[in-house]
C-alpha cells in the first residue's frame, strides 16, 4: 500500500546575490555548478527566503536565504524548516545541508537554527490519526560544512544543535 520511495537530498542555501549572475557553490564541480544554475535560470527561480527549488528527483534541494545581508540565525532556521517542510511532501528520508563556513561566525546559534528549523519544520499534531494517515517526516538531518572550520567551532555548533532539540522537544511539549 504504501510504496513510496524514501529518497535523500543534498540541499544548498543560495542568497539572492547568489542566484544571480556567475553562479560558485564552493565545494561543488563547474559542471554540478553550471547544471544548477541553469536549473535556477530556466525556471525563473528566485532565491527568495523560504523559497525552495528541488531537482533530480529530488536529490537535489536549492533553499532561498533572501538578501544576503540580512542572513543570520533565524533566516537559517526559517530555511531549513521550509527545507524540511518541501522534503517531507517530497517523500524524502534523509537530508544533507551544506553549510558555507560563513554560517558559524556563531557556531553555536548556527547549530541551534539548524536543530530547530529541522524538528519544527518536521512537527505536525498526529495524535488522533490513524497510523496509516500519519505524515511521513524526514527522518535524519545531517550537516556538512564547506571551509576551513577549527575544531572547536565544530564542537560549538554540535552543542547549538543539541540545546535546539532540547528546545524544539519543549515546543512539541506545549504544541501537544
């Protein structure tokens, strides 16, 4: 009955800078680069904060983080929740994020973002429904950073993820 596949994406955070103009995700192949800026450039796409465009079925996610000036830490928890939303309609299990070294100027309000946006952008009041009417969530969120990041930056941004899940889990205690 339910035979959906559960797929995995590799998702990217593009500014509205990046979207436009000589695309450079660093990290990525000219050729990867160039496929997805023509994805972005065919389909009109606007790196609007939120905004999400998916390809290769859908293997690939593109999250729009808005101006690039007014990034910060609540842009990327909106970002990956509206991530985590788009994957999970999408039918997708698990999600790589890439995050560019930029985002851990404060490693542990990055780390925390990312853990909220993931179970918020994840939460849905089931209780009454039927096991067979139960949304099918993402179930794992991995993040690789693209840089040269030190160690304890690394460790800072792992205790951000873990104070969010504690948050988010005091969320879902109030939601429910």
């Amino acid at each position: 009955e339910n035979a959906r596949q559960r797929l995995h994406a590799n998702c990217f955070f593009l500014s509205e800078e990046d979207a436009v103009g000589k695309l450079h995700i660093p990290g990525l192949s000219e050729s990867e680069t160039a496929l997805i800026a023509h994805r972005i450039s065919t389909r009109k796409w606007k790196a609007e904060l939120g905004s999400v465009l998916m390809f290769d079925e859908p293997s690939m996610m593109v999250v729009g983080i808005g101006k690039e000036a007014e990034n910060g830490p609540l842009v990327l928890r909106h970002a990956v929740a509206e991530l985590v939303r788009s994957a999970t309609v999408a039918h997708v299990a698990s999600i790589t994020i890439f995050l560019f070294e930029k985002w851990l100027d404060d490693p542990i309000a990055a780390g925390r973002s990312v853990a909220i946006g993931y179970h918020l952008g994840n939460y849905s009041f089931e209780q009454y429904k039927s096991e067979k009417h139960k949304t099918e969530h993402v179930k794992q969120l991995n993040a690789m950073i693209i840089g040269q990041v030190e160690q304890d930056h690394m460790a800072a941004f792992e205790q951000g993820c873990r104070v969010g899940e504690l948050q988010s889990a005091g969320v879902y205690l109030a939601r429910d």
